[in-house]
C-alpha cells in the first residue's frame, strides 16, 4: 500500500435472491456499494471461489458478507484465517478456504480478512426474505456503516465478537 | 424394481451408516449404508433428501422472464440452464434457426462454462484424491510423486478458472444473473476489447489444458489397476452429438449407445426426447431415475457427462482434443471405458476442447457484427437440450396465449446419472467396505467414487453452517454409536 493513499477494500459477497435468506449477502452488499466510496471494490457471486482468492491480491483488507444458517446473533463479525487444509466442503468454499487458495496460489499472507455473517433460517427455492433476516440485514447494514467509516483493520478488530 | 443392494430383505436386523452429506459435491445428497453384525453390506443407497421444486418455481412465470431466473436454479451452472432455457423457447418465438451471431455467441458463452466448471473440478475438487491418493499405498507412491512434478497445479487452476469466468462475462453481459440469451437471439455483441483481451490469453489456457490431460493421463498409467477398476459398472452412454457424428456440447440429436459400445438409438432430434426417455420415481430419494423407456428401467438406465461424450461421439472436431480423444480410445484398445476415475480424464479432454473451441471462435466476425434476433411463427412449446459440464440439460416448457409458462420439465445431469451412481457406490461399497472395520479413509471412497460424476445435489444453497461432513454409524435400533465430523 502506498503511504497516503485511501485503504483499498474489498467486499466478497455470496448468495442467491431466488432462495429467502440466502439473499441476505447481495443485499447487504447493495447497500454498501451505494455508498459510493471510491476505494471499495465490491464482489458479487452465488458462491464463494477459487477464484475470489485473486480478488484479495488487489485489497488491502477484505470483508466477507454471508448468510449463516447456524448462529443466534443477527450480525456477527469476525476476523478469519486461512484454513489449514485444502477446501474440503463442495463446489462452495467457506472465506477460511477462500485465504487457503490464496496462501497456496499467490505464495503470500493474504491481507486482513473479516466475515460479516447474517443470521437466517429459510433457504427454499422461491421463499421471500424471513422476518428473522429482515432484522439481521438492518443490524448488519448498522454494523457495515460502522465499518467504512473508519476502513482499519485494527478498527474492525475492535468491532469482533 | 430393484437392483442389487438397493434394499435389503431384512432391513430391522441392520446396522445403519449414514455419510450426510456428501462433501465436495454441491448441497443434500446422503450415503446410507445397511451392514450386519459381520460388517456385510446389503443396503447402499445415494439419496437427494431435499426436494428441489424447480418446476413450481417457473410456472406461472412470463415465458421473457425464464432465461435469466433459471440462472437462480443453481450457484454452479448458471449459464447452462440459461442457454437451455432461451433454445427451449426459441422454438416458442418461432426463431429457428436463430441467427448466426446468436448462435456463436451463446457457443462462446457455453465453453467458457465448459472450461471454468471442469478447471474447478478437476484442480480443486479431485485433484487432492487424485494427487494424493485416498486408499492403496502404492498407488499414493506413485500419485505424489506426480503431485511433486506439478507444483503449480492449484494456480493453473484457478487461472484457468478465471478466463473461462472472463468468457462468460463478456457474452453475457456479467458473469453472475447474465441476460445475453433472450428467446430467439442474444441481445448483445461481443465487444472487441473483451475479444482482445481474450485472445492474448487463450494460447496460454489452451497449453494448460493440455498438461491437465497429460497429467490426468499419467495418473491412469501409474496405477491402472486402482483407475480401470474403482468403482467400476457398466452401463449405456447419452449425450448429444452434431448431425456428422462430431463432439458438440452446445446442440445436436441425442444418441444413445449400450455398454459395449454399440449405437442402439441415434438421431433423435432434442423436441422428441420424451420418445427417448421416461423419469422413474423411487420411495426413498427425491430425485427421479431416467431410463431409455424402450428398454425399461431395469436395462435402460445409463451414464451422462464426460464419460459418456468423449467415448459418443464420432471425433472431436478440434486437432489436439480429437488426438487426445484417440489415446484415450486407444489405452482400452477400443473398448468402452466405464471406471468413474475415467470421467476425469475425459473431463480434461473436454477442457481442452473447450479451450480451443474458445481460441477459434474469438476471430470470428459474426461476434462483433451482426443481426442478433430471429423470429417466426408463435408456438406453445419447445425443448432445448444442452450438454451441461456435467451431462445433457433437457429445458422443456409449454407457454399459454397470455405468454405464462403453463408446463415445466427439466431434468438436469446429475439426475440423468442418478442410477450410475447409485451402482458406483454399490461397486466401492462391495469392494472396499464390505465385512470391514469401517473408517473415515474407507468411508471416502465411498465419496471419491459419487465426485468422479461431479453432481450437483441441491443447486445454490450454500450458506455458512449448512454443510459439514457427518458420519454415523447406528445400531439395529436406530441408536447413533459412533460419530464422526468436520467442518
């Protein structure tokens, strides 16, 4: 990172509208991409890659943004590792497997990494966003906003649950 | 109807595995096993435990509307239901043929799902059973030393991965929700920045494809006995082939071959598949088994995908696929090759295609210019079949006077091969498990054998939480004994 310069950030968010809760990513990511800050790079996809592993490359920080199926709190934030074996899950990667890749592609220490997860509870093909979803996509909007106002890693750290 | 294994007479007196569910292959597909107290097996089954609606989803629906809401269908494929959707309702906007720019368009856009769906699978789903073996010792020996010759497998990977993502994004306009294929064309051209930039990295996709097959191919060389053998069953072949016999995965007739290779059923055109096949349903699994209706459900089922189209059809029509598609025939000397490891080497053949099918389409005028849309007689039904990375896509839909999606039939791949795989995990289960101690290791062969077909299970539900591996053993009761997990 050049000193000086705005802290380039990258937002990674999965998820399919079509299936209730599972909308939570894109739509929280919508409204962080309303925001408008140039140095904010926002990534929309189903699932989560190998490919997105080369999106970190070009971040000075990253956050990830996903529906999660089994927590209580409505938003939680947290700091992320590398998984300390290859992705082992299906054609999706969890973010830790996301780091992994990169470790192995890119031969580097990927840069500070964050999960925002949304609490949800319906994922059916057709179903609209839960009552439950509606309150986590607010508390993690509340939580987002906290965020980019101040886009520093030892900031968000503070932010961790 | 039932086939060996599939139920077992005395099912109260068993102890019951459950792998739920299968890991690195997309959403809630579950293994069972029944075992006795000596550890035999007589029950093995792949169940999908989640129904998926996808028919209720789109009724009801205005016929425009279909191309782009089928990508929601699912997170892996997208693209292929998109392109299967707009060539079903071609024929109900009366656009057949549609115009060349569209049709190349939608070619192009269909291959770069071809290469990036197979780069994933092979390089970052197989490669670690593959590369590092998951059973013989020696076998293991010989894989990792091919693992040490390859030390930028992961990266070619993910590059790979990458350009053929880039494809998609600049013929259908964005690479997630992409609205390029519209009922009777393509609503955009390519632009010529993209096709440069395309262009300048194609030779190198195409080179990386080519060590792929090369390395896939070794792998077999090292170990034969372990390649030609795990899992092994036999069964018919289906795919669509181009009108002169050639590989093509985008349009064609559907042929049907029988295991030892003989052409049973040829030339049938996509609108009359329902001549060809009948969907079978099951008690146990939501998901329906196709079977040639002809030959009736016992005889009829068969293989979809890879392995089903490299050894389909007539030739490949690019040189150095069509050369690699003959080494394959020749390591068999001829014979049909129906050992699931195998639909890994076809995959990268068909990679390799896709990439030089990529590389010769990009010059190509009609991409850039062009009349994109065609029109007809209305109708009120149409079909369109696409070979889909993983095997044939059937999109089937009857549309009303006010323009509403009246009638729905899809069957995608991974339903196609639901009975091949069904027999895959009795072939291993009979093998490998059968009256021994079962372990995680033993319990994943079980599991490389269900990959090797690359299924898609539930399509695009994948949030955090939702799919650790989990193995339990219960007693004859019902009463969980053992337990294993990971995240």
């Amino acid at each position: 990172m050049t000193e000086g310069a705005p802290i380039r950030v990258v937002v990674l968010a999965a998820g399919n509208d079509a299936r209730g809760d599972d909308a939570l990513g894109p739509l929280l990511l919508a409204r962080i991409e309303a925001l408008g800050i140039d140095a904010v790079r926002c990534v929309f996809d189903f699932q989560f890659q190998v490919e997105h592993a080369l999106d970190l490359g070009e971040a000075d920080l990253a956050l990830f943004v996903d529906a999660h199926a089994d927590q209580v709190e409505p938003a939680r934030l947290g700091q992320i590792e590398a998984a300390r074996r290859p992705p082992t899950g299906s054609h999706a990667l969890s973010p830790d497997e996301v780091l992994q890749v990169y470790a192995r592609v890119c031969s580097a220490d990927a840069p500070p990494c964050f999960m925002l997860s949304l609490r949800g509870e319906t994922f059916e093909l057709g179903a609209g966003l839960s009552r439950a979803a509606e309150e986590s996509l607010e508390a993690g909007w509340a939580l987002a906003q906290r965020l980019f106002d101040c886009p520093d890693a030892n900031r968000w750290r503070t932010h961790c649950a | 109807m039932s086939f060996e294994l599939e139920t077992a007479p005395n099912r109260e007196n068993l102890r019951r595995v459950a792998i739920d569910p299968v890991s690195r292959v997309e959403g809630h597909g579950k293994v069972t096993l029944l075992l006795d107290e000596a550890g035999h097996i007589h029950e093995a089954r792949l169940h999908i435990v989640e129904f998926r609606g996808f028919e209720a989803f789109i009724r009801g629906r205005p016929y425009w509307e279909v191309p782009v809401m089928v990508q929601r269908l699912c997170g892996i494929c997208p693209v292929s239901h998109h392109l299967a959707a707009a060539k079903a309702l071609d024929r109900v906007v009366g656009a057949v043929p549609v115009t060349a720019t569209a049709d190349k368009m939608r070619r192009l856009m269909h291959y770069g799902q071809i290469l990036q769906s197979h780069a994933l699978h092979f390089f970052h789903l197989s490669s670690p059973d593959l590369l590092f073996g998951f059973g013989s010792p020696v076998g293991q020996r010989n894989i990792v030393g091919v693992a040490r010759a390859h030390p930028d497998v992961a990266k070619q990977g993910v590059l790979l991965r990458k350009f053929g993502q880039e494809v998609i994004r600049a013929t259908a306009g964005k690479r997630i929700h992409g609205t390029a294929a519209v009922p009777g064309g393509i609503n955009r051209h390519l632009d010529a920045a993209d096709r440069d930039l395309l262009a300048a990295e194609v030779d190198q996709m195409v080179a990386w494809s080519q060590g792929a097959v090369a390395l896939v191919r070794r792998l077999h060389e090292a170990d034969p006995a372990l390649y030609d053998q795990f899992g092994h069953f036999e069964s018919g072949l289906l795919s669509l082939v181009r009108d002169d016999g050639a590989m093509d995965l985008y349009d064609g007739h559907l042929r049907l071959r029988d295991a030892a290779g003989t052409i049973l059923r040829d030339d049938v055109a996509d609108q009359e598949y329902l001549s060809l096949i009948t969907e079978e349903v099951r008690a146990w699994s939501y998901m329906k088994f196709p079977y040639v209706t002809e030959l009736g459900p016992q005889a009829g089922w068969y293989k979809v995908g890879p392995l089903a189209r490299v050894q389909n059809c007539d030739f490949i029509p690019s040189p150095l696929a069509e050369a690699e598609r003959k080494a394959f025939i020749d390591y068999t000397g001829g014979a049909i090759q129906h050992a699931p490891l195998a639909f890994h080497w076809a995959r990268m053949i068909e990679m390799l295609h896709a990439a030089e099918v990529i590389r010769e389409m990009l010059p190509d005028p009609d991409l850039v210019a062009g009349e994109r849309m065609a029109d007809g007689v209305r109708t009120g039904e149409g079909v369109g079949i696409i070979e889909a990375p993983r095997g044939t896509l059937i999109h089937h839909y009857g549309v009303g006077d006010d323009d509403l999606v009246s009638m729905c039939n899809l069957i995608v791949s991974t339903t196609h091969n639901n009975q091949a795989m069904n027999h895959a995990v009795r072939a291993v289960a009979r093998k490998y498990l059968d009256g021994r101690e079962l372990t995680e290791g033993l319990l994943n062969h079980i599991e490389v054998a269900i990959r090797a077909f690359d299924p898609c299970l539930s399509c695009a539900t994948h949030a955090l939480g939702k799919m650790p591996l989990i193995v339990e053993l219960h007693d004859a009761g019902g009463a969980v004994v053992d337990r294993l997990s990971r995240d």
